[in-house]
C-alpha cells in the first residue's frame, strides 16, 4: 500500500505518521527529514544552498527532490509500501512521481487531505519540539513528551526546528497556497483524495486515519 498525506505545515503530519508506519509497517518518507540530514552533514556539498532556501519558506529544486526520492525508493524491497509525508509539494513534482511510479510498476492507493484551519498553525508550529535523531514530533502542550526536552523513543534531546519561526512559517505558507494546495485538485481529479478534520485531537485522527487505511487493505 502506498499513502500519501497532504496538508498546511503543522497539521499533524509527522506526528500521524508516527503511528500509521508502525500500524501498517510502510516505509516512511519525511522529505524535511531526509533535507534536514543533507543539511547536518557538513560534507554535503547542496546543504547550505537547502537550509537556506528551506529557512525562507521556499521549494528545493525538482531535481534535487527527485534524486532523494528515487534512491529512497531505490533502496527498499519490491513489496515495502511508502507513507509519503510532505512530498510532492506542486503539481510538477506530483507528475515526476506519477511517472516514477508508472516506471517502477507502482500505484499510489489514497491520499489523505489534513485539513487545518491557518489560526491554528502558528500555536501548533510555536509548541512543536523534534528529536533530531528519529524525527519524532512532539508539542510542549497538545504532546508533550514523558521527560521535559528528551525522546521519549530514542533519549535524545528534542530541538526546536530552525524554520520553526514566524518569518519561515510566513514564507512556507505562502508557499504552500501558492505551490501545495491545488495538488487537492489534482488528487480529488484522480479519485484518491480523502479529507480529515485535524483540528481534532491527535487520536480521533488516528482513528479516522486508521478507518480509511484499515478499508484499503
Ligand atoms: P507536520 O508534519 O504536518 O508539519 P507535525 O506532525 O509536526 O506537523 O505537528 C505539528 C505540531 O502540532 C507538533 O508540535 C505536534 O506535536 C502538534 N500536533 C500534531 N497533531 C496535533 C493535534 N491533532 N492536536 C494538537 N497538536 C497536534
């Protein structure tokens, strides 16, 4: 099985994601994880130029986006299903990936809309804690973790994301009306999308994640 979700910055990606990998054993694929990686490694030669169009809000080229995803896809068995969790982020790169999947055989069974009211993004975005290790997602209020500042999974000490800031977040919702949202057009178009309230909490949209995967299977 392969899912996607969509969705406004903070809507409970990375956190829903968290549950439906472990539930349904897909391989997750965090694109802001995998360019948060190039960008901690100081012998990455395309790690500045990432962070510091990341910090603006703005996309990384298509090129560069494409390579990541084919050696991510590349490197899993024929059978492992893919949880893609912000990519694509423009009709372009949805089309690169329609025709990745048409050489590599696949199909994309459903993706999921969060749909989030923009007054609650800033809230979520100011509370939200990461561990740079397993990429888990916590808010010092709606999920905290068990020890203050510490990985609840792995015991790392939980960071602040660097585009976590008012100006980043200004530029990266810009970005998403612009670039983002009409891929709800383009999905709906195709029959794949599904939309769910986020601005439930973190388990009812679980349940509803669960009830609409639970029926692909
Ligand atoms: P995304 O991956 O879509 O950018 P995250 O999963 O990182 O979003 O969630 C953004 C922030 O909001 C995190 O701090 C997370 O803990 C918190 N969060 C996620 N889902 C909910 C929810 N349903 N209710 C309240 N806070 C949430």
């Amino acid at each position: 099985m392969n899912v996607m979700f969509l969705g406004v910055p903070s809507s409970g990606k990375g956190t829903q994601a968290e549950f439906v990998r472990k539930k349904y054993k897909l391989a997750h694929l965090s694109i802001g994880e995998l360019l948060r990686k190039k960008i901690d490694d100081p012998n990455d030669p395309e790690g500045q130029s990432i962070r510091e169009k990341i910090n603006k809000g703005i996309l990384v080229d298509n090129d560069l986006i494409m390579r990541i995803i084919e050696t991510f896809i590349s490197n899993l068995s024929s059978d492992e299903g893919i949880l893609f969790d912000g990519f694509p982020r423009s009709v372009e790169q949805a089309i690169l990936l329609d025709k990745l999947f048409e050489k590599l055989n696949k199909k994309l069974d459903c993706v999921i809309n969060m749909e989030l009211d923009d007054r609650v993004v800033m809230e979520r975005i100011n509370g939200r804690r990461l561990c740079p290790n397993c990429g888990k997602s916590y808010h010092i209020k709606f999920n905290p973790s068990k020890i203050k500042d510490t990985c609840d999974d792995c015991g790392s000490k939980l960071v602040i994301r660097e585009d976590d800031n008012e100006e980043s977040v200004k530029g990266r919702l810009k970005t998403y009306y612009s670039q983002t949202h009409p891929l709800i057009n383009y999905y709906k178009e195709q029959g794949k999308l599904i939309g769910i309230d986020a601005t439930q909490d973190i388990e009812s949209i679980a349940k509803n994640i669960d009830d609409i995967l639970g029926g692909i299977q």
